[in-house]
C-alpha cells in the first residue's frame, strides 16, 4: 500500500496556510499567504472572499509544484477557519460583498440588549449571547444598513464553508461554527425563535445544512482541479472552526483539559461534558467540539498577540521579538506602575464590550518605550487570567499554542501569572495539525480521536515569587478595567 498524505487549509485571519503531513503528522512542507483585511471605518474589519479563495488557489499551486513525488498520493483534504462572522454568498455562488470578520464591531451601533424578549429566547433556547461580530448580529446590521446587499445573501456563511464551498460546490456547515450563534446547544438546531425576536425570520433560509465535522462533503472536481492543482476525485470533509482543530492538535481531548491559543485572538478554552457544563452562563462561547459527547467553553478575547504587534510597530519597528523579549527581561514586573489594557478591538471575553478601547495608564516621564512595550505583553497575560479566573476550577491541565507561543518569554509569563504549569507542544501549525486528525478519523486511518498518542511537550513551570507580583498587577488592571466602562460608553456617544 502506497504511504499516504494529507492536506490541511488553515483560513486565518492574517494569514492563509495550507500544509502536507504524513500519517505520523510530520510537516512535509507548508505555504502561506498574507491576507489583506480592510478597515474601511472605524469597527470595521472585512476580507476580499474572491482574493481569499485565489491565495488558496496560489498556495495548493505551490505545493504540488515542490511536492511531485508525493502530491497524488494525497488522501482527502480538510479545510479548518477563523470562525464568526459573516461571508455571505448569493443565488449564483459569488460573494455578495466582503466579508465581515469575527473582531468586526460595526453591530455596535444596535442595542441587543435593550430588544424585548432576546435575552429569555437565548436562555429557553440555550444559544450563545448575541455580539458583536457573530453572524446573528451581522446580519441584523445588514438588513438596517445595507438592505440590498442584504436581500442578495442566498447563504449565510463561516470561513471553512466558503472554502468548502468553492472546492466542492456544496453547501454545509458543521456543528462547531454553527452552534457559535442562534443555534440551540443542547438540541442541536437552529433558534428559529431568536431570529423572530431579532426581525429576522427570512434568514432562516440562509442558514446552511448541519453535518458532522467529518462528513464527507464532496470530492475535487476536473474544474476545480486545474485551479487548484489538487487531484481530481479527492475527498473533502467539511472540517471545523479553528480553535476546536488546535484545540484537538494540542491533545485537548478530554474533560478538564484547556487551551490558549495566543494568536490574532487570544482564544482561552475549556473542555467540558454535559454534566459541568453551564449553559446559563453567557460569557464567551458554548460550543459543540470536535471530540463526540463534549463541549468546548470559549473565552476568545478580541485581541491577542494582534495587540502586542499593533503596539510594537509604533515603538519597536525595526527590532526582532526575540532581541526585544531579551530587553524587556530587564523591566521589573509591574512596570513601574504602568497598566495596559489591550482592547484595540473592543473586548467579547470575559466581558462584552464592543466600546472598550486599549490604553495605558499611569504613564510618567519615567518611563520608557521598554516599559511600554513591556506592559503590553502584561496587559495581554492579564487579559488571559481574567477568562481563567471565569473557569474556576473546572481546568486540569493547559496547553499553550498559536503564534506568539513559541517565544519561551511570553509562555513563562503566562504560567507565572496564572501561576499553574502550561506545556507547549514541540510542533508547528495546532490547527492543520488538529484537522487533520479530524481527516484521519473521517477517512477511518483511526476509530477515534482517543488513539493519537499524546505529543512531546515543554512545561514551564511557575515562580510563585512571580506569581505574587503578577496578582498585585492584575488586580489593578481589573479595578481600572471596571471604572473604564463609563468612560468607554461617554466616549461612544461623542461624535469626533
């Protein structure tokens, strides 16, 4: 028998990736592709659909052309995505217009909570809270505020379904970005109750078909073949929302374990079973996981290591973060007093907040651009307790991943706050890694998730002296974060 290969698409929100591993999940070789997101106002955040599907395209082009020897002997492709969002498609298959992205904080403008009868419809029918950039709140901005645009949506969309969707033909969704919102967790159907409420009832059409994660959804087609450069007749599955595939990648597996992902979003995760899990309690996200008979708690904050990389751009251009991370050793823990709250997105986890804004506070002349840029990277570790503090004891283990894990400065600092040990697992790409064993197990190379051996790992264990110290920082973080709220609510009100 011919030794077989695997393509995973990664659809990222800075980055596309598409990857070849083994049957071991050794990386054979790797393409990305940077993604232009747009900000065309303030809130706003959208990708070009058509040139996200012709990056893909250069990328499977790319591959096949280094990879000869082994391209045809690929088994299936699995297609995992940032999840959230809005990518809304007409009668004839093209985009209706850019998609709009899961940190997007346009819907703002609307007061869900002041709708009557929204909040009793999410508890009696056990949906995620509407926010700001899920696809129930998008959706209701478009129909105030682009009608015809509106009116053109055939289907409602997530990142893996478009990509799907262009591969195959075929439209579907799976059961984890479905249940992120107006989906009722605990039967596993759409709330057609919530879409009344929110004078949306015609969307009901929009919503896609609910499959497994490994449901075969079609094969490669001769036309999309020549565009892709992937093997006409090979498989595809429908896949899953990002944070359950590096959730799954980084041996999150089973009840207790948790995860964070430290990329453009700092995605704090939990895996629980109906028996521990909350479904009154509406912070972050309730989601069905990859892994049958579990559930994956999220706390994705609006920003992660975006915020880091936002900040040192204006301080720190020119400088790697490997010779930055060695100078910021240097600036004691606290930073001299200097906060920073790292809400450059507005914030979703712990706390709904789509006015909240980043700031630095208790800046003096004593203080330097190190001291900034090192407050930073604090502020990021605070914001990443605070959803911990939510989980309680609920957590056994944690996982540390994404892009900013692999600098041993940030995840030594994340276990001295959280003052827990946190493993990192010694392989690149969590998320190609992760739906790939979805792939696996679709295509039956394994019964079960449960048969993938647990990964070599680097533990960094806590410095409780560290640890003290952090606490003090935080809890000033957290009071400033509450006496914010009123500020960040004036400020919405002034026109600039």
């Amino acid at each position: 028998m011919c030794k077989q290969f695997f393509l995973g698409i990664d659809g990222g929100t800075s980055y596309i990736k598409a990857s070849i591993m083994d049957s071991e999940f050794n990386l054979l070789d790797e393409e990305r592709e940077y993604v232009s997101v747009y900000t065309p106002f303030d809130g706003a955040s959208e990708i070009d659909m058509s040139d996200y599907w012709k990056r893909m395209c250069r990328m499977t082009h790319a591959l096949k052309a280094r990879n000869p020897n082994i391209w045809d002997q690929i088994a299936g492709v699995g297609v995992t995505g940032q999840g959230d969002g809005l990518w809304p498609v007409d009668e004839d298959g093209n985009p209706v217009r850019n998609a709009i992205l899961w940190n997007d904080t346009r819907s703002r403008v609307i007061d869900f909570e002041g709708i009557e009868g929204l909040e009793e419809a999410m508890k009696d029918d056990c949906t995620n809270a509407v926010y700001a950039g899920s696809v129930t709140a998008l959706l209701k901005w478009m129909k105030l505020y682009e009608p015809e645009n509106f009116r053109r949506i055939r289907w409602a969309l997530h990142c893996k379904d478009w990509l799907n969707f262009k591969l195959t033909g075929k439209i579907y969704t799976d059961y984890t970005d479905a249940s992120t919102s107006m989906f009722n967790i605990k039967t596993g159907e759409y709330s057609q109750r919530i879409l009344d409420v929110l004078d949306l009832s015609e969307c009901r059409r929009m919503l896609p078909e609910v499959v497994e994660s490994t449901r075969i959804i079609g094969h490669i087609t001769r036309e999309v073949a020549e565009l892709t450069g992937i093997r006409e007749g090979t498989p595809v599955i429908e896949g899953a929302i990002d944070v359950c595939t590096v959730a799954l990648g980084t041996d999150v597996m089973e009840v207790g374990n948790s995860c964070t992902i430290i990329g453009t979003t700092l995605s704090n995760q939990i895996i629980l079973d109906p028996e521990t899990m909350d479904q009154a309690d509406k912070r972050g996200l309730l989601m069905h996981n990859v892994v049958p008979g579990t559930y994956l708690w999220i706390l994705p904050t609006l920003s992660g290591a975006s915020t880091m990389d936002f900040i040192k751009a204006m301080l720190f251009a020119d400088t790697p973060y490997p010779e930055l991370e060695e100078k910021l050793k240097e600036i004691p823990i606290g930073c001299d007093g200097l906060i920073y709250h790292p809400y450059i997105c507005g914030e979703r986890a712990p706390f709904k907040n789509p006015f909240a804004t980043a700031g630095f506070f208790g800046l003096t002349q004593a203080h330097s651009k190190l001291h900034m840029m090192r407050s930073v990277f604090e502020g990021l570790a605070c914001s990443f307790y605070d959803c911990f503090q939510a989980f309680g004891g609920k957590f056994n283990t944690l996982y540390l991943s994404g892009g900013a894990s692999v600098s041993p400065f940030v995840c030594q600092m994340f276990s001295d706050v959280i003052g827990k040990p946190a493993s990192r697992i010694e392989k690149k790409e969590m998320g190609v890694l992760g739906i790939i064993r979805v792939l696996q197990v679709a295509l039956g190379y394994v019964k079960d998730y449960s048969q993938f051996p647990r990964q070599k790992v680097t533990v960094f264990q806590p410095d409780m002296d560290r640890h003290a110290k952090y606490m003090e920082v935080f809890r000033l973080f957290k009071e400033l974060q509450e006496a914010m709220a009123f500020y960040w609510k004036k400020r919405s009100q002034i026109k600039f």
